[in-house]
C-alpha cells in the first residue's frame, strides 16, 4: 500500500471553519443643502476716490449707470426620506443546529477527494449579518482504503453572511478561537488552529421552511439538513 500524506488544513474551505456574508438592517440618510445669493455692488476709485462720469451725449441727459439684475436664490432640494435596505430572510436568521451533512473532502494531498459526514454544528445567524459557529464536539467521519479517517474540531468562530430567498453567501470569517485534528484509525496526523478568511466568498443554495434548513452546493457536493434550536431569537 502507498504512503500517503494527510493534507494540513481540515476538510473543505467551509466544514474546515463553517461559514455562514449581513445582513444590513435599515440605514437612514438624508441630504439637506443650502444656498445663500449675494449681490454685487458696483464701486470705483482711483485711491478711494470716485470716478467723474462722462459727459452727457447730444445735449442728452447723462447716461445712468445700470443697475446689476438682482441675483437669484438658489433653491433648495427638499431632504430626502428614510430608506431602508432589504432585510435578512426571517427564516434564516436565529439557531441552528446541523442534524446531518455530507461533502467531499481532500484529506489526502495525493488521493481523490473522500466523502465524509458530520453532525453537530450550531448556528446563530444575526439580522445584522454576524453569526457564530459553536464547533465544539463535531466530528466528521469518512474511509479510505479500509482506513478509518476523522476531523474534530473544537472552539467558535464568527463570520459574516448575506442571503436572498434561495443562496447565503458566506463572505469572511471574521475572528476565530478554533482548532481542528486529523486521525487515521484513531492515530492523530495533524493539528492546527482554524484561521479566518477575510476573503471567504462561498454561496450555497439552500430551502427553509419554518424548523428546517437544507443547504446545499452542488460545486463541492455539500449536503446538509438543519434544524431550528431556542438558543437565539426564532424568525420566519
């Protein structure tokens, strides 16, 4: 049998250091402006001292100077109103917890991807687009070869996520307090911290219906179904 070499980072980019991009809640702006007219007075001098005007033209009075058109205010826009930008989806934003997954995962540097499975997750999404996800506990599980391969990961990480009615997009991880291990046949390989990813950028499909999530990426043949938990505020 080969030698293979186990990769140093935990499973895909996103059950590695789960995701989940903001939503904004409603910003409020107005515009006011004002202008102010001045107007121009006509002077002469030589020192200070004025100017005799010329004489008057065919036994004409003497011309009268004009006098400057008066300037016109400018007029001020009216402020605008109030607007809000679009909302979290209220289904999406509470706890969660995942009951069931599957991916495909390079947990060799030299073999095809293997797929594994997992449970355990928790969410907590936040209409403001923050979120946290509580690793403590998982496990995920797959085999390769007759060998028993493992990741489990412990601590919290936050992201940032945006959603419309059908995708999430998880944009960053923001901070991490996490660590991930490799085992084969019980045998630890490998350690590390999980680290954030300003640069995330994952969107994955995914249905909700009251106390069900099921999120799905048929790029990277993610799977997974949730369910509803009291741990933060229940929406949708």
């Amino acid at each position: 049998m080969d030698e293979l070499t186990p990769v140093a980072v935990p499973l895909r980019r996103r059950a590695g250091a789960l995701v989940v991009t903001l939503f904004a809640l409603a910003v409020v702006s107005g515009v006011t402006a004002a202008a102010l007219a001045g107007v121009a007075i006509a002077g002469a001098g030589n020192g200070g001292v004025p100017v005799p005007e010329a004489c008057c033209a065919a036994g004409g009075p003497p011309a009268q100077p004009s006098s400057p058109p008066a300037a016109q205010p400018t007029a001020t826009p009216a402020p605008t109103g109030p607007t809000r930008e679009p909302t979290a989806p209220h289904c999406v934003v509470g706890s969660w917890r995942v009951v069931a997954e599957s991916y495909l995962h390079e947990f060799y540097t030299d073999a095809p991807a293997i797929p594994f499975r997992s449970s355990g997750r928790e969410y907590e999404f936040r209409p403001d687009g923050t979120g946290t996800i509580d690793y403590d506990g998982v496990v995920a599980t797959g085999e390769y070869r007759g060998d028993a391969l493992r990741v489990e990961w412990a601590g919290q990480v936050e992201f940032s996520w945006s959603a419309d009615d059908t995708t999430i997009t998880y944009h960053a991880y923001t901070s991490a307090d996490a660590t991930w291990s490799t085992h084969i046949n019980s045998r630890q390989t490998n350690q590390g911290p999980f680290e954030s990813d300003a640069d995330l950028g994952e969107v994955d499909d995914y249905r909700c219906r009251g106390g069900v999530l099921e999120e799905s990426n048929s790029a990277t043949g993610y799977q997974a179904t949730w369910e509803r938990t009291g741990g933060y505020g229940v929406y949708g």
